[in-house]
C-alpha cells in the first residue's frame, strides 16, 4: 500500500472519528426552562362522621332478599343511602386503580357481566358490619370479613357496602366493592366464576 492511500484511510478514519465525538449542543441556561406544573394530589373524600347515639336517618326500608329465617325489615347499623340512577358507570379513580392492581385476589366481575345495571340501584354503605343486613353469618366466610353483598329484586338490586375500616383491611375500595356488586345486580353467580 502506498502512502497516498494511507493518508487517504487515515483521513477517513479521522473524518469518521470527528463525527462520531461531535459534542453534544449547548444546554439552554436554567432561567429559560419553565419549571413543571405543580402536582395536585387527588382529593378523598372524608368517610361521613356519624354519631352513634343519634337515631338513624329516615331512609326507608329496601326490600329485603326473601329469606324464611329472616325478619322483614332491613335498618341495624344502616348508615347512608344513595340511589343510583340506571345505566350509572363505575369509573375508578387512581386510588382504586391501585388498589385493584395490588389486590392479591380477584375481586373484578368477568366482562360479561362487568357493565352498568340497567335498573335503579339502592346502595347502602353501612356503619358496622354487615352480616345480618346481608342474611350471611360468619361461618359462610371464615377466612374473613363481608365487603358488601347484592341481591336483584323487580328490576331493581339493593346493594350494601362494608364500612371503609373492614374494606382497607383487605386493600379494598368502595367502588372496587360497588363495581362487584353490580356484577351481581347484572346476573353474576355467588360462585364468582371467572373473577379477575
């Protein structure tokens, strides 16, 4: 190889290498970067206080899942109750999204029945537990707590959510638990075949 051609292969090379080590562009100076937006953490709403010696409030009865060994009204330790319009979604917030991904049990209806209910829906979040609103009794559940419980009745379902203290034992939220029921009002077996 003659010198020309070396010289013109160290050119390259050196061509090769100026590009490949070009330095980086200039930073623009910290006073002409607009700081981020603030970060506004998402508001809770506080768990209504209740006071306990106060008689409860007039809300009327639901109707009550027929049962022979139970009585005909449904009013212990019955707290608030909303009426929720038919065809309501249950849109989770980023607090119950994370709690849904850190669940280590499926708790979500299978997509099937995971829709809006298409009649009125009575829900009553309650003050205590609610074994005996529910017609259940400790032995149906020994591993734990009842979140909530829902039973279809003329077109309508009549659901009851645990209170918030019984729900965060189990890393539960109240809609994660009004988004089970619901599967239920839609026709959701007590077996919860395919909960995800």
């Amino acid at each position: 190889m003659n010198r020309a051609a070396r010289l013109s292969i160290l050119a390259a090379y050196a061509a090769a290498a100026a590009w490949a080590l070009a330095p980086a562009p200039p930073k623009p100076l910290v006073a002409t970067i607009a700081p981020p937006p603030p970060i506004e953490a998402p508001k809770l709403k506080p768990e209504p206080e209740i006071d306990p010696d106060a008689p409860p409030p007039n809300m009327g009865a639901p109707t009550p899942r027929p049962r022979a060994d139970r009585a005909s009204t449904l009013v212990p330790g019955i707290g608030e109750r909303y009426d929720l319009p038919s065809g309501v979604k249950v849109s989770f917030e980023p607090e119950d999204m994370w709690a849904y991904v850190n669940l280590k049990f499926p708790e979500i209806p299978p997509v099937e029945y995971d829709h809006p209910f298409d009649g009125k829906a009575t829900i009553y979040y309650a003050t205590d537990e609610i074994w005996n609103p529910c017609g259940k009794t400790r032995k149906d559940y020994p591993d734990g707590d009842l979140a909530g419980c829902a039973w279809p009745h003329d077109g309508q379902c009549t659901i009851i959510i645990a209170p918030l203290k019984i729900l965060r034992k189990y890393g539960l939220t109240p809609r994660i638990v009004l988004r089970h029921e619901l599967g239920h009002c839609n026709g959701w077996g007590q077996d919860h075949a395919g909960a995800r």
